[in-house]
C-alpha cells in the first residue's frame, strides 16, 4: 500500500481518517468470517443427516426393486422403467448470504393421474419401488443444495479472511507505522517552533530592555 508519509497536519488526518476505515472494515471483515463459518457448521450439520437419510432410502429403493424384480420379473421392469419420463420440474433462484450467491432449489415434480405402467399388469412392488426412488430423488436435490451452498460459503470464507489478513498484517501496520512517524515529526517541528519563539522573545526582550535603559539615560542626562 502506497502511503505518503509527508509530515503535515492534513497529511495525518487522511492517514488518520483512513486508519479508522481500516480498522472499521477489519471488524466487519472479520464478524462476515464467523457468521459464514456459523453456516458452514449448519450445512455440514444438515448435510450429514441428509446423507443418512439418503443412504437409508437407497437402501430401501434397492430392497424395493428387488422385490419388485421378483414379483413382475427383470425384464418386464425394464418395459415398465422406459415409460417412466425424465423429471425436469427443477427450477433454481439465487438469494444471497454476505455477499454469496446461494442456490436455491425448487422442485415441483408434475402431478399427473396416469401411472407410466398398468395397475392390473403390476403388483404394490413396483409402486413402492416407484415411491422409494422419488424419495431419493427428493434426498438427492437437497444434498445437492446443501453442498452446493457450502461450497460457495467456504469459497467466500477464504476471500474474506485474505481480506482480514491484509488488513491486519499489512494495511493496518503500515498506516500505525506512517501515523507514529508523522506524529513524531510534527512533535518535533513543535519542539523547534516553540524553542526558536523563546530564542526570539528573549532577544525581543532584551532589546526591550536595552531600549529602556537607553531612554533613561537620555531621561537622565
């Protein structure tokens, strides 16, 4: 950081006035630091019980398909999966949290009253492996979310805490630095301005008192 260190009142009250930025933007800097590293501990919260759901209905889905591959058969399940559309109802916005750009997911999935397969050529198997993979779906969009935020909530934490560094190991130094050395030069003109007044009062009063005896001399005389 380029600072002028010319030791002048003005020039002190800018570098001043700056210091008292710095150390403002450092507070903030570094109060934007916890609260996103609040969330982060949050989201790894979450998203560790998210995981478990999630490994939990895979579980689930997987049990459900095999029952459901005994019950109609392998090859009539991969008929039936072919009729099975690709969801596309996801809609994504952004809000924003200190400064990130957060994603947030939406997903309303199509109702519809026809099932991709025959009730009377199936059995519940195929229904309950339907209904245990649309749960992971679900499990899979909110873990999505999760880590997506927490991926851009950490990236955000290392830019700001760049930030308080710089500002607490290098801005704010050097202008305490240029401030102590101005402080101290202008403290030093002030010693030799009010030594050099005494040098001229005392001159001034001597020749004032010269001045004086010289009229009472001539008084006198």
């Amino acid at each position: 950081m380029d600072i002028d260190r010319s030791p002048t009142k003005g020039n002190l009250m800018k570098i001043e006035k700056t210091l008292k930025l710095s150390r403002s933007g450092h507070s903030l800097m570094d109060r934007k630091r916890l609260i996103l590293m609040n969330e982060i501990v949050t989201l790894v919260e979450k998203a560790k019980k998210v995981q478990d759901d999630l490994a939990e209905a895979y579980e689930d889905a997987y049990n459900q398909i095999a029952l459901a591959e005994e019950a109609v058969g392998i090859f009539n399940l991969q008929e039936i999966s072919k009729g099975i559309r690709i969801d596309d109802q996801i809609n994504i916005k952004v809000r924003s949290i200190m400064g990130s750009e957060i994603p947030e997911i939406n997903h309303k999935e199509k109702k519809t009253d026809k099932l991709p397969y025959s009730l009377t050529e199936t059995s519940i198997e195929v229904d309950r492996t339907r209904l245990a993979f649309e749960k992971v779906k679900e499990l899979q969009i909110q873990l999505a979310e999760i880590e997506n935020t927490a991926y851009r909530l950490a990236n955000n934490i290392q830019k700001t805490q760049k930030r308080v560094n710089a500002l607490e190991n290098v801005t704010i130094p050097q202008l305490e630095s240029a401030q102590r050395e101005i402080n101290n030069e202008l403290e030093e003109k002030e010693r030799e301005e009010f030594t050099r007044m005494k040098a001229v009062k005392r001159v001034l009063s001597e020749k004032d008192l010269s001045e004086n005896e010289r009229m009472q001399d001539l008084t006198n005389n």
